[in-house]
C-alpha cells in the first residue's frame, strides 16, 4: 500500500494513533463510569464504585480459575492480584479512580487491534487463491500442502464465492459516510471470507471485531492481529470490560473506520439463522448510534453511518457436527444421540479445502438493502427515507427541546428498532440454497412419519430406517417449493437459480451433490430412486437454515 493509499484508509490512519485511540477510550470510560457513579445518591457514589471493581475480580479469578490459556493467564493473574490487593489496602479516603483507569486501561490495550499496509497486500495477493489454507485446525505441513495444491491448479476464488445484492449503492455510500457491516454467522470462515469479498468490492479495509480465541492460532493470529481485527473476549460479562469495548467500537467509528461486527455474537450452534431467534445483542450495534450522536455534535462533514446487513450461505458449513452437538447438548437432545462423529483430523479437513475449492460447492454473500442508525431504509442518493419516500431529516430523532445529545431510554427504543429491521432484512433476503431445501423437506417428512412432530422421538431411530423413495419425497416437497417460489415472487426471501425452477429431480442433485462435500457421513444420501441420510444431527442442522417461514405449517 502506497503512502497515498495509506492517507485515504481510514483504518490505517486510525492506528497510526494507536496510542491516543488508547487514550481516549480510556478517558472516555471512565467518565462516563464516574458519571453513572455520580447519578447515584451522592453518600451511594463510592459504594458503585467499589461494587464495579469488585465485580471484575469475582468474575476474573472466576475465568482464571477456568482458562485454558497458561501464558495469558499467568499475565492476567499478576494483574488482577495488583488489583486485588489495591482494593484490600483501601480505606475510606482512598481515590478509585485511579483503580478503576488501570482495569479500564488493561482492557483498552487487550482489546486493541494493530493495521500494517504490508501485510494487508500480502493478505490481498494470497486470499483469491485459497482463502482455506488459514483454517485454525491444520498442521503448517498440511496447510502447505493445500497451498501449492490451490495454486498450482489456479484455482480462482471468484467462481467459489458469489457476491449479490447492491453492491455499486454500497461502494456508493462509503463514500458519504461509514459503513457497517452487519452479517449472519456461521462459521469461523465468515470474518476471512467477509474481508476477501470487500476487497474484492473495490472497499478499504474494516474495522471487525473477532472471537479472542481465534488469536491463539499462529497463523490465523498473526493476520487478525496485522488486519485491523480487535479483540472481543466473550467470557468477560462485567461492566468495565463491555464499556471499554463499546467505546472502543464508537471511536473507531468516530474515526471514519468502515467496520463489521457479528450482531447475534456467535455462530448459529443449531443452524437457523439469527431471526429465528428473534432478537440481537444490543452492545456493540448500540454504539452505531452514539457514534452518529457524536458525529452531529462535531458538526462533521459526512456524519452518516449506514448499516448493511449481510446473509452468508454456505452449502456446508465446516463445523456444522460440533455446533450441531453444542446446541442439543444445551436442549438435553444429545441423549438421544447416535454415536455417528465425523473425524476433524488435519487430513480430513485438507480433504475438504481440496474438494470444496475443486468441485462445484459455493458460498453465497448477499448484501441486503442498507438502513439508517434508526432503522429506515436508505435510498440511492444516501438520504433516508419513509414508507412514503419523504426524505428525513435524521439530526430530529437525536434532538430534544433544541438540543442534540443521548437520551437513555429513547435510545433503547431507537435500538430496539434497528434490531428489528436487521432481522427483517435477514429474514427477506436470505438465500435459500438447494442443500437448505432437500434438508427441511427431508427432516420434515421424517418428523411427521417417524417422530410424531418431535425431533427428540425421531432421534431415536437409527439412520437405516429413515428411508424413502424421490417420489415420496418429491410429493411432499414440490408443493412446499411452490409456496416457497411465491414467497420469492413476493419478496419475502431470494432463491438460487435451481430452486426458481419446477425440476425437482435437478434440485434434489443439487443439494446431495453439494452436502457430500465434506461430510463423512452424508447429511444427504441419494441412492438410485431412494433418500437416506447417514447423519440425523447434520439432517437437522441444515434443515434449521428454512426455520422461520411456517413452511411445513402450510402443507399439514
């Protein structure tokens, strides 16, 4: 990246400050904690005080007690004990504030991500011809291997990895104000993907925040470290820590960083996506408006933020039989379980790069309609606008008795808004594949048949009974494919070519040839003029993708 380059990349420019971005996070947080201290009873002010530093020590030693990570835990456990006899020695003089700095401070510089120029071009160059061979579960050997294998053989990712949806008004709007870029998660492959395809968009880098543990791994570590990735630890719940980190996310903003961020947290563990749920995590996507609040306050140039909701769908997804496992482990469903596991040795997983990249399985990345931080939908032009096309004016919504600033309970609601219309883009825009299809159709012919309606009675019956012929399934089906085209027809969910079709034959294909990708035992099993599955738990996990629709509702 040239130095002419470099000044026009927000990102860059943001950690070239690194040191200061520190510090005004820093700042920040612990004002606004003296200020929630002061809203208090004045004689109540040092009691939350201590119950905020009290509460990261019960909850750190907690995590200490459970990590698995030696070296960073002998690190954290020096610091939190500094801290711990800091608070012993206290007396009712003593000033917490300078204890509260230093744990806002530690979890200000843990959090912090780092952007080198060169090692984003080097990212650039190696990303198109095999974006697989950073998979955290392979050998250097293995990961080599696979390398060579991909490019020797040119393979080219732009034929793997479709990109729909709007894509010029995007590029369009990142040029008026700072994208957000919301998606659907799946897999630990989604944030790598996500960075290729903005790349690939003709967009700068992101601001994005990832999963700590995935910087444990050398290789995948060394690049998030080096691409702007800041760090979030899920297992850090109090308060200090999720302030620091909100206000860490709003100054990037602030800064003009185009960033993403996974609003349901996690990926899916059952398979359905996040508006089956029916509701986000209100942290991170809270600080688009405070980041707005603040841009009008500043009276900047371009103030806009437009979130951008983003539908990933994969045919299969890597780890779909451990986060299959994790989800009926917590609904109590494993003890039903059959002992079927697929291997996850390096081999078995560089069979599957190899295969994937080869064959004709793809991932699909739609980007949806993009919204204002309240929730209204964005024209062409970058205006927003109403059901009616009246233009808005956006600083009114932030604006009370002359004044512009936060206001608690109006922004929850305003929040609560644009949680909802995230998810109804999700939900009208979410690309069904021939693999989500066949799965849903399947596993509902053998709910009804078998288990009664209940997944937990089918789980009990072995694989070798679940059988039955295309023309059974192939009656069941086409009237759900029916309902399912005039949903489509009517805008309320997008279809890959094969499902817009009436050849059921073709789907059905499809969606077996796909989903033999990589599993060992097949979700799917097509055997002349028969339909099995080898693996129920995959069956289901695939079939949660068309949860949400009441499709088979329909058909009863």
């Amino acid at each position: 990246m040239t130095e002419r380059e470099n000044s026009q990349n927000p990102l860059a420019r943001f950690y070239e400050n690194r040191d200061e971005v520190i510090e005004d996070v820093v700042q920040r947080t612990l004002l606004e904690t003296l200020s929630r201290s002061s809203e208090v009873a004045a004689s109540s002010a040092r009691t939350f005080q201590e119950k905020l530093i009290a509460e990261s020590l019960e909850q750190e030693f907690r995590r200490l007690d459970l990590s698995k990570d030696a070296l960073r835990g002998v690190v954290d456990q020096s610091f939190w004990q500094g801290i711990a006899s800091a608070f012993r020695e206290r007396d009712s003089e003593t000033d917490l504030r300078p204890i509260l700095e230093r744990i806002i401070r530690y979890h200000a510089e843990e959090i912090a991500g780092h952007f080198d120029p060169k090692v984003y071009k080097m990212a650039t160059l190696i990303l198109p011809n095999g974006f697989n061979w950073m998979f955290r579960t392979l050998d250097w050997k293995t990961l080599w291997a696979v390398f060579r294998t991909l490019m020797n053989e040119k393979i080219d990712l732009r034929r793997k990895v479709h990109l729909t949806g709007d894509i010029q008004l995007i590029k369009n709007l990142s040029k008026k104000g700072t994208i957000v870029l919301v998606p659907t998660h799946f897999s630990n492959l989604d944030s790598v993907l996500l960075g290729w395809a903005l790349f690939e968009m003709g967009l700068p880098p992101f601001c994005f925040g990832a999963g700590l543990n995935l910087f444990s791994n050398p290789l995948l570590g060394y690049f998030m470290n080096h691409l702007g990735a800041y760090k979030i630890d899920r297992r850090k719940k109090h308060s200090l820590y999720r302030w620091t980190l909100m206000n860490y996310s709003s100054v990037a903003l602030e800064n003009d960083c185009h960033s993403l961020f996974f609003p349901g947290g996690g990926r899916s563990r059952s398979g359905a996506p996040e508006f089956v749920e029916g509701n986000l995590k209100p942290g991170l996507l809270s600080t688009v408006l405070r980041a707005y609040i603040r841009n009008i306050q500043k009276k900047k140039t371009n103030p806009n933020l437009y979130i951008v909701p983003c539908v990933i769908s994969y045919h299969v997804v890597l780890e779909a039989t451990s986060l299959i496992e994790e989800h009926l482990k917590r609904t109590g469903a494993n003890r039903f379980m059959i002992d079927n596991d697929e291997s996850f040795a390096p081999k078995t997983i560089a069979k599957f790069i190899y295969n994937f990249m080869r064959g004709s399985s793809s991932v699909n990345l739609h980007f949806c309609r993009p919204l204002d931080p309240f929730g209204n939908l964005v024209s062409e032009d970058g205006l927003s606008r109403n059901q009616a096309g009246r233009i808005l004016n956006l600083p009114d919504y932030i604006t009370t008795d002359g004044e512009i600033g936060s206001k608690p309970q109006r922004d929850r609601e305003y929040g609560l808004n644009l949680n909802q219309k995230i998810l109804d883009r999700y939900k009208q825009e979410n690309v069904v594949l021939s693999s989500h299809f066949i799965a849903y159709v399947f596993f509902e012919y053998l709910l009804q048949r078998f288990g009664e309606g209940d997944p937990l009675r089918l789980f009990k019956h072995q694989t070798e009974q679940c059988k039955l012929t295309t023309d059974e399934l192939r009656t069941y089906a086409v009237p759900i494919l029916k309902k399912l085209q005039i949903l489509h027809e009517g805008g309320g969910v997008l279809l890959e070519p094969v499902l817009r079709s009436n050849d059921f034959d073709q789907v059905l294909e499809s969606a077996g040839r796909n989903l033999a990708v990589f599993h060992t035992a097949r979700p799917i099993l097509v055997e002349g003029q028969n339909v099995g599955t080898e693996d129920l738990r995959l069956l289901y996990y695939y079939h949660n993708r068309l949860e949400g629709y009441g499709l088979a509702k329909q058909t009863n």
